[in-house]
C-alpha cells in the first residue's frame, strides 16, 4: 500500500503538462490559450484550462491522433506548440507615441478607478445590457468559424461552441472535454481568426523516470494498479532523435546510456496495442557536460549603485562530486552579466580562480539604470539529516533605478 502511494505521488509530480500555444489579434487585442495539466484514466473527464482575453465565443474541436508516436516525433517541443511570434526590434519612439502612451495610461486608470465602484456580478449585468440585454445561450452557432478550416475531417471526434463566462483577465476557466476512451487527443479552440492547441491523453499507464548524468532508468506501471508492466516498448528520444527503443524487463524497467554532453527535449515514450504514455523529464542533470557540476554563490560589496559606479564582486564556485565538493580543476573562469529584459550579455569577464576556490571582478555599472543581479544554484547540506536540499540564493541588485 505504501508503495502504491508513492507511486501516485510520483506520477502528480511527472505528470506531462502541455502549455498551449497562445495568440494574439493585433488589431482586436483579443488572445486565448489552452493548458492541460495531467493525463487521465479511461472514464475520467479530461478538462482544459481556458485564458482569454477580449473573446466572448469559442469553437472547440477535437481530433483522435491515430500515430501518437509519428504525432510526436513532428514537433520540436514538447511543452507548446511554437510560443508566441518574435516580438519586433526596438526602436526610439517618437513624441506622438509617448503622448498616446500617456493617454492610454490615464485613460486606464480613470477606467479601473470607474470599475472598482461595481463589484463583478454588477459589472457582468452591464456588459450584456451593453450588448443588447439577456444572456448568451451556451452553443451558439457561430457562422464565422467556417473561414478556420478543420485540421483532418476524419479524425474529428468532437465539435461544439462555448460562450466565455465573465471572468477576470487573470482568471482561467476549466472546460469539459467529451472524450473517455483510450487515446492522445489534439484539442483545438478558434475564435473564427485564431486558434489554439493543447493535447489530452487517455492512458492506463504510466511512465516514471529518473535521471543521472549519463543515464536514465524508466519504470512503467499500471496506474490503477501500480503493477510494473514487462515487455511494453520504450522509445527515449534526445533533441527529436531516437536514442534507445526495447522492451522493458521483468520489473518494468528500461536503463539507457546518454553520451549526450547537453540533452535537450528529453521525452520516453511508451506504447503497448491501444495504450500509450510519454513522460518528459527535466535534462539539466543528464548530461556529462563537466561544467553542470559546478556550484557557485556571488556577492557584492554594496546593495545598490549609482549608474556608472564601480561594482566589486566575488564568486566562490565549487565542483560537486559522489564524495562532496573540492574545489574546481580548471581554474579559468567566465563570468558574464545580462541584461534581464532580452537576457543579452552587456558584461563579461574571464578570472582565474584562487587556491581557495574564489574569483574576485571589477566592473561598471551600466550607463543606464538597469535591475540586474547574478544568480547561482547551490547544492546546501543540511546539518542535522545530511541530506542535501536545493536552493536558489541571489546577490544583491547590481544596480537600481
């Protein structure tokens, strides 16, 4: 029983989420994305996490995806579907764009100020008096979604419309996805103009993984159960590349080699007849790439500066091995600085390190005011259990505005 339950655990915790690619309408402002958040059990009821924004309508569909493994395969990240388009250079902004911007602020503010005085319920009430009184009936034929072509008329499982309920921007909304059978499903919603894709999977097992520099183990198990499963084909994937596909032993357990110095998009994937699993599981600490060992705390000398200003720091790096830190073997240095808004390096610097394992930098403060601090992930060991609990420890700002 306490090993059922650790299993559950274990499947919250590796559960696959798929973040849904959002759009956006340049001239309406209108934008909506879709989330799924876990897999479900044949006969459970899969549901998607809605953000809209400016939509009051949506078409959903749903298509059964035939080959999961092909399905996969096409796409270069597992976790979206392509993100956002790359948002246009920068450019200096002319007087009439800085009053409208002003405008725009103060209107907004007069708006949220005006808002304030009505509480939700009130404020819903005035919307649909706005648009002509009474509620919308749920399911409403849209005509203008013909112009959104259906991705594969085959494959459609579902279709149906969905009128938005009045929600804060900040707010998601949870829709019911009418599928219960086995399966991977493609959920597509589309406003008549943009559209939006996650995925549900519909499984009874599941995949469990954990990882080691150069090496993977994968457990798979019947999630009703938590029984392993033997001789079910596990496909482990490295940057859209096959790297090892066999059968699970007898325990349910497949261990693969990575010679990979820095995998990316990771993904096992499973199949058996009418079943199928995918877990995707983190590749920081995959790799053999001798720099993921290091481990580092900077600090400055003072907490905030003035524009201009020399800024001294130092950084103390350690290497983690099996038997504990020792201080690094290649004793050369990089250190950069970027800046936060475009993470573009606008510092850097190569020391050498000391006998102690300790690097010292000097550097000016960008002309203009800037937030920007150095961060490093340290590996601390607890006094009284000894075991090691992660933690993320920041310096202080480099410099302020």
């Amino acid at each position: 029983m306490r090993l059922k339950s650790a299993i559950v655990a274990v499947l919250l915790c590796h559960a696959m989420v798929l973040p849904l690619f959002a759009q956006e309408g340049a001239d309406t402002g209108a934008s909506f994305s879709l989330t799924s958040q876990r897999t479900y059990l044949p006969g459970e009821k899969p549901e998607v996490s809605v953000y809209s924004h400016n939509v009051n309508a949506l078409e959903f569909r749903v298509y059964r995806v035939n080959d999961p493994v092909k399905f996969f395969s096409q796409m270069q990240e597992l976790h979206n579907f392509g993100g956002r388009a790359p948002s246009l250079p920068k450019q200096a902004r002319t007087w009439l764009e800085k009053f409208h911007t002003w405008k725009h602020r103060l209107w907004a503010w007069v708006r949220d100020f005006v808002r304030a005085q009505f509480s939700p319920e009130s404020r819903h009430k005035i919307r649909l008096w706005e648009m002509g009184g009474g509620e919308k009936k749920s399911g409403t034929k849209v005509e203008s979604y013909a112009q959104v072509p259906v991705l594969n008329q085959q494959q459609v499982v579902s279709v149906w419309n969905w009128t938005v309920p009045s929600h804060e921007q900040w707010e998601s909304q949870n829709v019911a996805i009418p599928v219960s059978d086995k399966g991977v499903y493609l959920v597509e919603a589309t406003n008549g103009t943009l559209r939006a894709y996650t995925i549900i999977v519909v499984t009874e097992i599941a995949v469990i993984t954990k990882g080691a520099p150069g090496r993977l183990m994968s457990f798979v198990v019947n999630r009703r159960s938590g029984d392993p499963i033997a001789g079910i084909m596990l496909r482990v994937w490295v940057d859209q590349k096959e790297v090892a596909a066999k059968a699970t032993d007898q325990q349910g357990l497949l261990d693969t080699t990575l010679t990979e110095a820095k995998p990316e998009n990771v993904a096992v994937l499973a199949t058996s007849a009418d079943q199928f699993a995918i877990n995707t599981p983190g590749a920081w600490n995959l790799g053999d790439d001798p720099d993921s060992s290091l481990r580092g705390y900077t600090y400055t000398d003072r907490p905030v500066y003035r524009p201009g200003d020399t800024v001294h720091f130092k950084s103390i790096i350690r290497a983690q091995t099996v038997s504990g830190y020792i201080i690094p073997q290649n004793r050369e240095l990089k250190l950069e600085m970027r800046d936060p808004r475009d993470y573009r390096t606008i510092w850097q610097q190569t020391v050498k390190l000391s006998d102690m394992g300790t690097g010292k930098g000097i550097t000016s403060s960008p002309p203009r005011p800037i937030w920007g601090s150095i961060t490093s992930r340290c590996r601390w060991v607890s006094a009284t259990s000894r075991a090691p609990v992660s933690r993320w420890r920041t310096t202080r700002n480099l410099s302020t505005k």
